[in-house]
C-alpha cells in the first residue's frame, strides 16, 4: 500500500513513525485489521484475487470515512446496486 498513507495511519493510531523519509508500506492485512477489524477474517483468504479486491474495497472505503469524505451510511458493505434492486422488487410487488 502507500507508504504516506501507512505513515499517517501509524502516526493516527500513536506509533512512532521516526524522520519523514522512513517508508512505511503496510501489508493489507494489517491494514485491514486495523480500519475494518470486524471483516478480519478475510485475512485467511488473502492472495485469493476476490478476497484481496474485496480487503482493498473495505479498505478504501474506511479511509473515505475516516477523513471525512463519505457518510457512514454510504458504500456500506453490499453492492451500490443492492438498494436499486430491492427498491425495484418492491415496486413490482
């Protein structure tokens, strides 16, 4: 992952992050542990091609929400397109 944003988590979380040029690029398992703990079992799965996309996606996401960019409701864990289609199920019924 990149390493300013490694660095900025580390720093975040309260760990000490040594001068400005020390890289710190962060397995996305420890970064998944650390922004979406509740999806931490994904962890066994990783280098699977879904299971690494979707570690990424959780990952993403938590960042957004972290600095403020997206609303805790929004991009939750199901497809964007869930709500579309229950919202269409409902209208046919």
């Amino acid at each position: 992952m990149n390493p300013v944003v490694g660095r900025w988590l580390l720093q975040d979380a309260g760990h000490e992050v040594g001068p400005p040029q020390k890289q710190h690029t962060l397995q996305l398992d420890w970064m998944l542990r650390q922004l979406v703990p509740q999806k931490s079992d994904l962890v066994s799965q990783r280098h699977d091609a879904g299971a690494d996309a979707q570690m990424t996606r959780l990952i993403y996401v938590a960042l957004l929400r972290r600095v403020g960019r997206l609303r805790p409701t929004e991009l939750g864990d199901r497809h964007p397109d869930a709500d579309a289609e229950k919202a269409q199920e409902n209208k046919s019924v």
